[in-house]
C-alpha cells in the first residue's frame, strides 16, 4: 500500500517485545494471554506516548518550533514523556496540569520537573484557556511553541500506531502468533485510532477492543472513529469508514478517571505477582481488570488467543499508593 508517511525522531525503543503471560494463563484458566510492552518504550521509563512524540516532534522540528506545549491531568504520563522528548531534542517544554499545585511532588509531578519542564497548575480554569495564554506569552518572548493536544492525539500522534501496526504485524509473521483481540486502555483514543486504522492496513484479522478508563463507550467509539479516519486521509488513504471496526468496553470505568477500586487494586497485583509486570493506576489496570473480568464470565475463552497492549504509566504508581495497598 502507498502511504504518505511523515518523517518521524527516534525516541521509543522499538521493536517494543512481545511476551507470553504463562503464569496468569495459567491462574486465570482461560485464553492464551500475550501482552505487547509499549511499557517499555524507554523514555524517562516509557508508555504509549513516546511513540507519538517520535512523530509530534519530527513535525515541531520540521515547521522550526523550539518549544512544545501541552496538557494533561495532574498524573499525566503524556505530559512527563512530551517533556523528556523535548529535554532530548533541546526545546523548552511547558505542561498545563489539572488542578491546583499539590503539596508534595510525587510520580510524573516529580518527573515533570527532574525533567525541566514549566508546569502551570489550571487551578480550576479550562486547560483550553490556560493552553491560550501560555501560548501567547512564549509568542511574547519571541518562542515558535509547538501545541500538542491532550495525550497526543491528532492525526500525527495516531501515525506512529499505524507504524507500530507494521511492526506488530511483522512481529506475528516472524514469532508464528495470531491473535483473537487486541485489548488496551483507551482514552484520548489517539493509540486505539491508529491501531484499529493499521490493522485494516496491515492486515490485522482479530478485533481491536479498547477498555475506556472515563468516557462512555458511545462518546469513545465515535471519537476513536473521527481521528482514525482523518489519519487515513492525513496518510494519503481513501477515507474509508472505520466506525464498525472500533469497539470499546466502558464496564471498567469503575469509580471513574484516576479513581482506583478493587478491580484496579486486584489487577494491578495479579500482574505483578503472577508476571512481575507492573500496571499503572489509572489506564492499564482498568484494562486488565476487563480482560479478568471477561475471562471470569465466559467472554473470552479456552482456545482463544488474547493480547493485552500495555501502554505503560507505572511511574505514576507511588502517586496512588494510598488507594493500591491498604
Ligand atoms: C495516555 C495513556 C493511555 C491512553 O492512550 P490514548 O491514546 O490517550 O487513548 C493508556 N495508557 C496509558 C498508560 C497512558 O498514559
């Protein structure tokens, strides 16, 4: 297929490797379960974000920006990984936060600024608002700043999961692996948009269900449809409708966004004492939680072929450890 592809920065170590879950197929008695470590991506300890910043970047370098700006929650991986990419390529880097300046700095807050990022607290105004008038002050001073939406998720942050579609699907030729479902945390919808449009490039034959950690499944799915086919067509593609390939879960939402329950508690230790393998608070451990959950009902069964997409966040684990051990 010809596509248009746009230039990209390393910043991911890529191929991320793919895994067999022995031990918790084994404890949950049902699907063969895999999992795909964008967890391991690298930068400043790595997540899904880095490989939209590979791009992101390439696209502020290519139009002579010299300082990225974005937004996120107060735990925002996105924003930690935007400022270790823009530590790397020597741009100045401003975060807008959720909220108000907490009193101790703790996670990705902690990383944000080992990493020398400026971070504005919204202190209850609109990110929007906040985005304006930083981005106006940079101008001021005489700065090209490169805004990047919440969790990178435009066309160009979606590219880089139709590119990771191309590594996927060259990993499954080469390691003799299919799968039934692709499984991931879904929420700005940028990772899930890119993955649903590259497994139709690509050639992906198993379904792609992304597990909401805040939105309900409807705003999600319609969402994840739009930006998958606006990268098709940034991509040089026939727009084609995606909408009937993109399924998303919200079950798992739970007590809501960054909120952890008993579901997030009990995955979050599954993992890591069947695997060793951390999840993050607040997007992963939802995931998984709906992958044991489906598992206990009888959704996914024996004979089927599960991969879990982890899409990183551990750093933000010590944040929350009041709601993870009690
Ligand atoms: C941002 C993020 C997600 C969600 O990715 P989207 O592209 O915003 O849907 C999932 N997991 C982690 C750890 C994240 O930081």
């Amino acid at each position: 297929m010809n596509l248009n592809f746009p230039k990209s920065v390393p910043l991911a170590h890529l191929p991320t490797p793919i895994e067999k879950l022995d031990r918790l197929t084994k404890f949950l008695n049902g699907p063969d379960l895999y999992i795909k470590r964008d967890d391991l991506t690298g930068l400043a300890t790595g997540g899904n974000k880095s490989r939209k910043l590979e791009y992101l970047v390439a696209d502020a370098l290519n139009h002579g920006c010299d300082h990225l700006v974005t937004v996120g929650s107060r735990q925002s991986n996105h924003c930690r990984q935007t400022a270790a990419a823009a530590a790397k390529y020597g741009l100045g880097c401003s975060v807008i936060l959720s909220g108000n300046k907490p009193k101790q700095r703790l996670g990705n807050v902690l990383l944000d600024e080992i990493l020398g990022a400026h971070i504005y607290w919204t202190n209850g105004r609109s990110r929007a608002d906040v985005m304006g008038e930083v981005l106006h002050d940079l101008k001021a001073m005489g700065r090209l700043p490169y805004p990047i939406p919440v969790g990178g998720s435009n066309v160009i942050g979606s590219t880089s999961y139709v590119a990771a579609m191309d590594e996927f699907t060259q990993q499954l030729k080469s390691q003799h692996l299919n799968f039934d479902f692709i499984v991931l945390a879904s929420s700005s919808g940028g990772t899930q948009a890119g993955i649903v449009l590259g497994s139709h490039i690509y050639g992906f034959s198993g379904e792609v269900l992304g597990i909401s950690v805040d939105s309900s499944a409807e705003q999600l799915q319609t969402q994840v449809a739009a930006l998958a086919t606006a990268t098709a067509t940034h991509l040089g593609l026939d727009s084609t409708s995606v909408l009937e390939h993109v399924k998303v879960n919200d079950d798992y939402v739970g007590e809501g966004y960054a909120k952890v329950g008993e579901p997030e508690r009990e995955a979050i230790q599954i993992m890591a004492q069947k695997e060793g393998i951390l999840l993050d608070p607040v997007y992963t451990s939802k995931a998984v939680a709906g992958i044991i959950d489906l598992i206990r009902w009888g959704a996914f069964t024996r004979g089927q072929s599960i991969l879990f997409w982890h899409t990183g966040g551990t750093a933000s684990l010590s944040a929350f450890s009041h709601t993870l051990v009690l």
